[in-house]
C-alpha cells in the first residue's frame, strides 16, 4: 500500500474489518476444535439446584450477531399475505434490494452535486415541493405509492381503525403514507397538534411494515440455505439480505414521554393475542410519571394551560434515554440490547451519552429509516446533540459483530447505506437547522419531499404601536453581531430616552447565545435596573425577578425564549416589548402581547412593541406576519 493513502477510506477500512472478523472465526475454530485438556486432579463438585443462578442477561449495548433469525425464528413459518417479499418490482425491494439502481455512481453523483430538480405538487391535502435527481425521469406523481404496499397483515387492522376516523383524518394518514411508502425522505413542518398522533401512527405503521418485510426476506433465505444444505447443493448466491448489525429503524425524541406515545403508535399495530408484548409494564413504570405523582399539565382544565405546553410536557420529560425494541412474528420485546434489536428509540442526549461511553456507534450502522419527531423541542434542548446522532449514523462498523458478510448487501460494504436510508422529519414549524438538515445532510437518491404551509398573520389589536425595525445584514455569520450592534446603539439608546418607554420593558430574545450577550451589555449599564428570567432561573429566582418588575423596581426584565418554552409563567406589569429577534413559538408573540392585559385599566393604546429583524428571520417572521405579508417586511434588504 502507497504510504501517503489514506487509511481511513471506505475500503480500507472494510478491509480492516474484514480481516479482524476472520482472525476472530479462526480463533473461535480453533478453540472449539482443541479444547483446553482437563486437569487430571480436577476438583470435582456438585451443584444443586439452588446454586444455579439464571443468566442476568446482556446490556443494553451487548455485542450479537446481526442475524435477524434468531433462535426464536429457526423453524417457524411466516405468512406472506400473498406478497413476494423478493419481488424485484416491489416499492421495498426496488429501493433496499442488493441490486438497487438508487447506490449506482450515477446516483450518488447527482446527489452530492445537489443535481435536483424541484416541483411543487398537490398530494391529496398536502402542498409539497418534490425534489428528485435531474436524471430521474418518473414524474412526481407515479412515485407515490398505493396503500397495498403495506403488508396485509398490517394493513388490515390498520384500516378497521380508520374507518372509524374522521374524513380528514384519514386523508392525511393516506396522504403521508402515500409519501412514506415509496421511501421518499419527507419533510414536514406544518405538524399540528391535532394531526400529530395520527401521522406518528401512520409513520409507526411504515417502519413496522419495513421491519417486517426485512424479516421476512431473510427467513426466506434462510430456508433456502438450510435446503440447499440438506441436499448437498450449491448455497444460493443470492441472498445479500442484511446490513452490518441488526437495527434498521431509528427514531429520535425529547422526552420519556415522546417515547411513550410512539411505542403505544407501534403496538396499536401489533394488538393482542396476535401478538405478545414483553417488558410493557417495565416500560410503563420507567417512561411514564410514579404512581403517587399527579401531572398537573395532565388534571388542568383545558384552557388552564396553553395546549401546546400541555401537549409537550405532560407525562415524564426526562431527556435521557435510549431503548432498544425486537420484534418477531408474534411478539414485541422491549428492552432488548441494541445490536439485537430492530427499532432504537432514543433521546439525542440519551445516544451521545451512550455512543461516547463505549465509544462506538457501530449500531447505528444500518439505519435503513431515521424518524426525528418534535424538532422544535429538540432545537430548545440541544441541537448539537441532534448533529452529533446524524454524524454517527450510516458510517461503517469499527467491529464485525460477528456479521456473516456473504449476507450483508453490495451498497453497505461500499459504504453507501446513507444513500438508501429514508429520513422522516416532523416539526410544527421549521428553523433554519432543520432546512439545513433537509437540504445538506439527507442523502436518499430516491427523492425528497418537503411539506409546504400557508401561515395566516396572528391577529393584533389595532391600536397597540407596533413596529417590525429592520436592520441591514448581508451575510448571515455576521447577523449576531450586527443586530447585537444596532440594538445597543440605536434602539436601546432611544428607549432609554423615553420615560414611558424606559420603564416596564420586558426584553425577549430567542437565542441563549444572543441572551447571555445581552445580558451582560446590560451588567455593565450602571443606570439602568433590570431582572432575568433564564431556562437557568430557580422557583424562588423566578419569584422575585416577577414581583420587582411588577412593582417597578426594576424597569427591564430580559425573557429568553427557553425560559418561556419550558415554565410558560405569565407575566404582569408588561407595557413595552421589545423582541431582540422574532421568536421561533409564534405563540410566544400573540402571548407576551396579551400580558399587559392582565392588569386592570389597560387599553391597547399603551402597549408598544418593537421587533428587530433582519432577512435571516424570515421563517419566524413568517409564521407572525403570514406568508403574505413577510414579503412586504423583506423587500428592498440587503
């Protein structure tokens, strides 16, 4: 080998892998065929009953073959409802075959060169923006698939229940399925609370669908080398079923409590006596609230509580954790060790922690479908942790796994996989980080489909001062520092001048880095007395920070947006607003506008609001202002 290559291509590194794997078979060849001799003075014992100890079991991260037939499937059956599950015409194995057109050079070319082609096209309800490689000649809407491409099995349950859904329900789950189905990445920041549980059922139901057909390939093959076996044929070459380890669905959450309602999504899919599921009340009792708790968000009156809050926090909010699930033809198993599962459902925070500690991820090696729900909660806890996860999913393995690689498909031993893997992005809003994942990170050669909406303007009093203020910035890494410069040497310096508006002000800002800039701007502003309210803020700081800016003895009170998302307080005494930016929760702006009337004698001719802009903001202008009326904010800057 050329000295100055470089060690860490694809190839090298399978070839690596290669190696160490057959290094680790001749060993365990040569242990089993020469055991250790026994030792003639050999203490001999007897064990009772009461002395053997069950096996505790592996961890969560054991090391297991990638076989997908395990014990429990060797010599079982599987009912095809009539499909080939090695129909080369089939929507699953056109895209996840060995032999798929999707991993050619051609392919991945006109992906990394971003060669798409983009068309807006009505699906149903939806408004979606389709874009597919420029030598992808099958027109948008011949791509979609039809519901038969769900297993029968699946399928038929899942109907029973829709008819008993309304119209409209039904039609977004069809709609998103249509999408789903042809595994097409998809995009979709339009989610609303209403329709939120009944696309994560319908989602739920495709990565079931894509489970199960996987499992069905390879039993199949299975049966055909155990046959070829008995007759002393040749072993079919044919049989390039799998990836490098067994996990093949991934799904990304904020909280226990995401992960609770999409394993409930998952086993309204595989209901009793059809199926068993083992370790539930575990799962209850670790991903729900202890049984002497009340979830106060839960017991409100509705109204009590902004829904959207309540929606997100009830239940257990931890951020921490990870959870692996194995699914057979007749039962759920949760719990089960990440390299002998085939669903992971996990928090960011939960993974990292775990990928850092052993320091491998190679169980992310073979995500087939990655599903990233409640985007707008991950992007208030940590997006780094969320661009930590996709830099670690698809790569090839460090450790074999003991993976039969005569089994594993051509396009993962070429380091391809990420090409074929199907991304599923859910958000009611999207941000700037989420376009960026959606037009940079995502990869699938098959097409992308982006969900558009029509946002309408939040309705204002008329009579309250508001003022959208621009400032000028033509390159977006310079936009912290040119709002930070224009709010402290223009806008602030003129507030500042007015008695009226110089007192009771509550400063809102988005971003925590922006928030501890202004915060300390304002530290060092001898004249001016000023309160936090910070995602960092203690009950009994919240306290007092509220009751001084209500009495007045503190004219600025500085309001970061996390601070909002997670405590949801409201908060008297407000007469001006200032928002640094807009925020990314547009009903974060309709309600810090309704605080001041909390006070009695408040008309809305005493309420001024200014918002500082700039063309970067356009997403969260948007959802403020309509999506007509952002046009008119934007045009003629920079």
């Amino acid at each position: 080998m050329d000295l100055g290559e470089n060690v860490n291509t694809p190839t090298t590194r399978l070839l690596t892998l290669l190696n160490v794997s057959a290094l680790k078979s001749r060993k365990r060849i040569r242990d089993e065929d020469s055991p250790a001799p026994e030792k003639l003075n050999k203490r001999k014992t007897v064990k009772l009953a009461e002395d053997i100890v069950s096996d505790p079991g592996p961890s969560i991260l054991h090391d297991k073959t990638n076989n997908v037939a395990d014990n429990e499937a060797i010599g079982g059956t599987e009912d095809n409802d009539g499909v080939d599950v090695q129909d080369t015409t089939a929507p699953y194995e056109q895209h996840y075959g060995p032999n798929t057109d999707l991993a050619s050079d051609a392919s991945r070319s006109s992906v990394d060169q971003r060669r798409w082609t983009s068309s807006r096209e009505k699906i149903g309800r939806l408004s979606a923006v389709f874009s597919l490689r420029d030598k992808d000649t099958i027109p948008p809407s011949k791509k979609l698939a039809k519901k038969t491409a769900i297993l029968e099995r699946l399928r038929s349950s899942f109907q029973t229940r829709q008819s008993k859904q309304s119209p409209d329900q039904r039609q977004v789950q069809d709609d998103l399925l249509s999408i789903l189905s042809a595994h097409l990445d998809i995009y979709y920041p339009a989610l609303s609370l209403d329709d939120h549980r009944y696309i994560r059922e319908v989602t739920a139901l495709h990565a079931l669908d894509h489970i199960t057909k996987k499992r069905r390939r390879v039993l199949k093959n299975n049966e055909r080398l155990a046959h070829a076996k008995a007759a002393s044929g040749s072993p079919p070459e044919d049989v390039q079923d799998q990836g490098f380890t067994r996990p093949s669905v991934l799904v990304l959450l904020p909280f226990r409590s995401s992960a609770l309602a999409w394993l409930d999504a998952f086993i309204t899919h595989t209901p009793s006596p059809a199926y068993q599921i083992e370790n539930h009340s575990r799962f209850l009792s670790e991903y729900g609230l202890p049984p002497d708790a009340v979830d106060k968000l839960a017991v409100a009156e509705p109204g009590t509580y902004p829904r959207d809050h309540a929606e997100t926090f009830k239940g257990n909010v931890d951020d921490n954790f990870r959870v692996g699930i194995k699914l057979t033809r007749k039962s759920v198993k949760l719990f089960a060790d990440f390299y002998g599962c085939d669903l992971i459902l996990a928090s960011p925070l939960g993974l990292r922690m775990s990928i850092e500690k052993e320091k491998s991820a190679d169980f992310l090696s073979s995500i087939e479908i990655l599903v990233i729900d409640q985007m707008n909660a991950l992007a208030m806890q940590n997006w780094e942790h969320v661009q930590f996860v996709l830099s670690n999913v698809n790569n090839l393995p460090k450790d074999s796994h003991d993976a039969d690689f005569s089994r594993i498909k051509p396009w993962y031993l070429d380091g391809h996989s990420a090409y074929l893997r199907q991304s599923i992005l859910l958000s009611p809003f999207e941000t700037p980080e989420m376009r960026a994942i959606f037009n940079s990170t995502l990869k699938n050669t098959a097409g992308k489909v982006r969900v558009e909406k029509i946002w309408t303007a939040i309705q204002v009093p008329d009579s309250i001062d508001q003022t959208f203020v621009p400032f000028d910035c033509a390159n977006p890494k310079d936009e912290p520092e040119k709002r930070f410069a224009y709010f402290t040497t223009q806008l602030l310096p003129r507030v500042l001048k007015s008695a009226v508006q110089s007192a009771n002000t509550v400063v809102f800002i988005p971003s925590s880095f922006d928030f501890i800039r202004v915060h300390n701007y304002f530290r060092k502003q001898s004249s001016v007395t000023f309160t936090v309210l910070s995602e960092y803020s203690t009950n009994q700081d919240i306290s007092r920070a509220r009751q001084t800016f209500f009495s007045g003895k503190t004219a600025f009170l500085l309001v970061s947006e996390r601070f909002h998302f997670y405590r949801r307080y409201k908060i008297r005494g407000i007469r001006n607003l200032i928002f640094y930016g807009p925020p990314e929760h547009p009903q974060f702006f309709s309600e810090f506008l309704s605080f001041p009337f909390l006070d009695d004698g408040v008309d809305a001719s005493d309420v001024v609001s200014r918002v500082i802009y700039s063309k970067y903001d356009k997403f969260r202008l948007e959802r403020i202002v309509g999506t007509k009326g952002v046009k008119g904010l934007l045009e003629g800057l920079p």
